[in-house]
C-alpha cells in the first residue's frame, strides 16, 4: 500500500509495519514513542467521533508499562485495538 500523504489512511487497510509508520507520522517529537495527543490526532485524521474517549481506550489497551506513551513493543496491541474498534482492515501482505 502507497500512501499519497503519510496521515492518509486511503484504503483502512495496512500491514502493522504500515500502521507503525502511519501512527508515528503524528508524533510529538520523533521520540519513537505514541503520546495520547498524537493517538488523538491520528483517529480524528480518520473522521471518528469520540475521538478523546477512543483514543484513551487504546492507551489502556496498549499502554501496558503505564508510562503514558506506547512504545514499539507495544504498537501491536494497539494495531489490535485499531482493528476491532477502529474500523481498520488488517492486510494479508505481510502480518
């Protein structure tokens, strides 16, 4: 899947390296890690609503050190999240 814009989601369906770097694209600061703000702008670039409230819900699924943020080892509960709530397709390309 080729992304015209890396905040676009054309197709909702993506590979989990491909939602990684779709999610990291509204980093704060390159840091690596997905902060609640960023988790935020990313479901409303998909014109959900509740965007608040869904966001915090995935950050208790895939926040499982409780720092706040989600790191790499934990974007895959979250691309789990994203499937089942979110309305993305998973691709059978590479996952």
């Amino acid at each position: 899947m080729a992304f015209v814009n890396a905040r676009q989601v054309p197709e909702q369906e993506m590979t989990l390296e491909e939602f990684e770097a779709w999610l990291r694209s509204f980093g704060d600061d390159g840091d690596g890690f997905v902060s609640l703000k960023a988790l935020q702008r990313a479901i409303r670039s998909r014109g959900l609503w509740l965007v608040w409230w869904k966001a915090r819900q995935g950050m208790k699924v895939a926040d499982v050190n409780g720092d706040g943020r989600i790191g790499k080892e934990e974007i895959s509960k979250l691309y789990v999240y994203a499937k089942k709530k979110l309305g993305l397709k998973k691709s059978t390309a590479h996952s």
